[in-house]
C-alpha cells in the first residue's frame, strides 16, 4: 500500500459519522485511525510543522520532495507572496483548511518538504498564480 492509497483511506474514514476509530493491518503494516486523537508522535525522520527547528535533516528520505519541485514551489512562492513567506503561509492554510502550525515553512521544504507537500501546496500556489496573471487579484 502506498503513501496516497493510506491518505485516502483516512480521508474515507474521516467522511464517516458512524467511525471513530478504525485499524488497518496489510502484510506487517499496521495503520491506525483515531478521530478526535491526540497529535501522533512524530515520524522518524521527520519533524512536525510546529516543533520549531528541526533535528538534524534526514537526506534523501523516501518520500522526500524533488530538488525541482522545492525550486517551483519556492518560484511560486516568490510570485505570489512578492516575498512575504508569512502571508503565503497563511494562504495555504486557509485553502487547504488546516491550521497555520500545520503547514511547512517555505524556508523548510528544502530539507523536509514531502511530495506530498509539494503535491498540495503545488496545486494551491499554481491556482493562486493563474487568477494573480488573469487579473483576478491586483
């Protein structure tokens, strides 16, 4: 099972009233869904968006973002944000809809951007930058 075959399984889940809690074993993987859980310990490997600075990075982690999806997303960033990394950031949370602590700081995606990161934020910034060359934000 796959990174985003996991997070549309939790998506499911989350879209169901009636589940508070599920486990999934596939082969010697165990995946567990707790809604309303607190945060879950951090990944090795990874730091979570609020730890502030991060341990010493992980190089090359498997699902780690490309050097060219870091630059694209920086390009962007750099676009829409005419430089202000914190409005970009808020950007991002509001459209995504998750607090501010949980999106990855543009000064990070170097080092701890997943491609997972890069797959939504991508999205998001690309949106924001056609509506910004169509004249919809000036």
């Amino acid at each position: 099972m796959n990174a985003t075959e996991i997070l549309d399984m939790i998506a499911t889940i989350n879209e169901l009233e009636n589940i508070t809690e599920v486990e999934v074993t596939i082969g010697e993987a165990t995946v567990k869904v707790v809604k309303g859980a607190p945060e879950a310990p951090a990944l090795p490997g990874f730091a979570p968006a609020s730890a502030g600075s991060p341990a010493a990075p992980t190089q090359g982690f498997a699902n780690q973002a490309s050097p060219a999806q870091v630059k694209f997303a920086l390009d962007l960033v750099n676009k829409v944000g005419n430089g202000n990394t914190t409005s970009v950031v808020n950007g991002l949370a509001h459209a995504l809809e998750v607090p501010v602590e949980d999106i990855l700081h543009p000064d990070d995606w170097a080092t701890q951007m997943t491609r997972d990161h890069a797959s939504l934020y991508l999205d998001v910034l690309e949106s924001q930058h056609k509506k910004m060359q169509k004249g919809a934000w000036g």
